[in-house]
C-alpha cells in the first residue's frame, strides 16, 4: 500500500478520536476505545480508515463533506455510508446491504466481534431485554456476514427479534 493510504489512516484515527471525544459506550468506557479495537482488527489500510470513522455519520455531527476533506479514501466514504444505518432501514435490511461491500463487510465483522465480546456484553438490570435482543441480533448477523446462514434463514429469524 502507498504512503498516502497510511496517511488516510492517520488522519482517520485523528478525526475518529476528535469526533467522539467524550463519548462513553454502555460501560462507561471511552467510546474510541471500541474504535479502535475494531480497526486494530481488519487488515488493509481502507478497510482500518472505514474501521475507525465506522459510526462517525451516525453517532456524531459530521459528514461526507468532512470526509472528503480529511482524503478519507473513496473506497472508506462507500464503506461508512452503508455501514451508517438510517433510521428508517430495518436493523436486518442494513446488513444486508452492507454485506454486498467487502470492505463494510470485514468492518462490521469486526465490530459485531468486539461489541459480542463477554468482557464487553453489557446486561444491564433495567434493559435486560432490550440487551438480550441485541446479543441475538448480533449472532445472527455474525452468522449471515460470515455465510454461515442464508439471507433467508436470516431474514425469518431476524423478524421475531427486530428493533
């Protein structure tokens, strides 16, 4: 990989921290730590720019603009823009589209594995369910992301648990 796509990494990283400083995930930990975690987990250089700025259009205040400002790669913006899910998009429709970018695919691997992690599965006592259906849904996606079930099967097993 060329010199500039390690720069885009750098400059990832920087806009990724600066973007959720002060962000705590369900823990209370630092939010960038997830971040990072799940670009230290893929491998190529765009893939670890989309990693890092994974929930930035969705969990913060910027934007395409800003990306393209920052020379996130092209290949990164794509990444980011499916993995942002809209609100009106089912929880199983957005992975499913997704899974048609390797790059979104290998992110949002990534970042199911680090939110499934058991030191990081977090039951809290007043959302016990909500938790749990969550914990299900990331499975599933796990499962379908990896080929391991059909978009069918995933599709009638992700209905009874959705958002």
């Amino acid at each position: 990989m060329s010199q500039n796509h390690w720069e885009a990494v750098e400059r990832a990283i920087a806009l990724g921290t600066k973007a959720h400083l002060g962000q705590r995930d369900k823990a209370g930990h630092p939010y960038v730590l997830h971040l990072i975690r799940v670009m230290e987990s893929v491998s190529c250089p765009i893939e670890k720019q989309a990693a890092m700025l994974h929930d930035y259009l969705e969990d913060t205040d910027g934007s395409i603009a800003v990306l393209k400002s920052h020379s996130i790669s092209e290949g990164a913006i794509e990444a980011i823009e499916l993995l942002t899910r809209q609100t009106t998009v089912s929880y199983c429709d957005y992975v499913i589209a997704l899974k048609k970018n390797e790059i979104a695919r290998a992110v949002k691997l990534a970042d199911i594995e680090d939110n499934y992690r058991v030191g990081r599965v977090a039951y809290r006592s007043s959302f016990e369910n909500e938790d749990s259906l969550r914990m299900q849904r990331y499975a599933l996606s796990h499962q379908f992301l990896r080929n391991e079930i059909s978009e069918v099967e995933y599709t009638n097993r992700m209905q009874p648990i959705e958002d």
